[in-house]
C-alpha cells in the first residue's frame, strides 16, 4: 500500500496535474508531452529525483531517478521499484497473517 503524504507535500506537475504517490509519478511520466518533461527533467534540474527523495523517502528510487538520462530508464526505474515494494508488501501480509495464526492457536 502506498504512504499517504500530506497535500502541502504533493507533486504539482507544470501541467496542472498533481502526483499523490509512486503510482501517481509513474503514470505521470509514461504520459506528460515531452517541454513538461523537460521542465522538470533537464540537464540543471531532476524535480522527480527531488519529490521522490524528500517526500517519499525513497533513497533507493531516488538514487535510481538521479542516475536516469531518459524518460525511458526512469519508467523502468519506477516499475522496478513498485514491483520489489508489492513483492516486500506481500511478505509483509503473509508474515501478519501466520503471526495471527498462531496467536490465534496459542490462545485457543
């Protein structure tokens, strides 16, 4: 599931769209025309390594974003990202789940 962040702390693309979450970002970028692209991708400025860095907290994707130099390598970058966070979610569920199990058998 995706951190809820505060709405002073959202992503407002120079297009008007407004980027909540990861997913939000990702699909933002599969689809933004290339000068809003470029607005917030260029060779003086990376918003999207920014946002995902100081907002999100994720280092390990922001790191990713900086090393980016196409729209491309950043798509892939994201998709990567939100597929190992599913995956680890997941664990995360299964983990709950036996833990409620046993307790559950534990105390029964």
């Amino acid at each position: 599931m995706e951190k809820t962040i505060n709405q002073e702390h959202y992503f407002y693309v120079n297009n008007g769209e407004i980027l909540k979450n990861l997913n939000d970002l990702l699909e933002c970028i599969k689809i933004i025309d290339p000068t809003t692209f470029s607005h917030h991708f260029n060779s003086e400025k990376n918003d999207f390594y920014n946002w995902t860095r100081d907002v999100l907290k994720d280092t390990v994707l922001a790191k990713q974003l900086l090393k980016s130099k196409t729209r491309e390598e950043m798509i892939k970058s994201i998709e990567q990202r939100l597929i190992k966070k599913s995956k680890s979610s997941g664990n995360q569920n299964k983990k709950l789940k036996i833990f409620q199990i046993k307790k559950a058998i534990t105390n029964g």
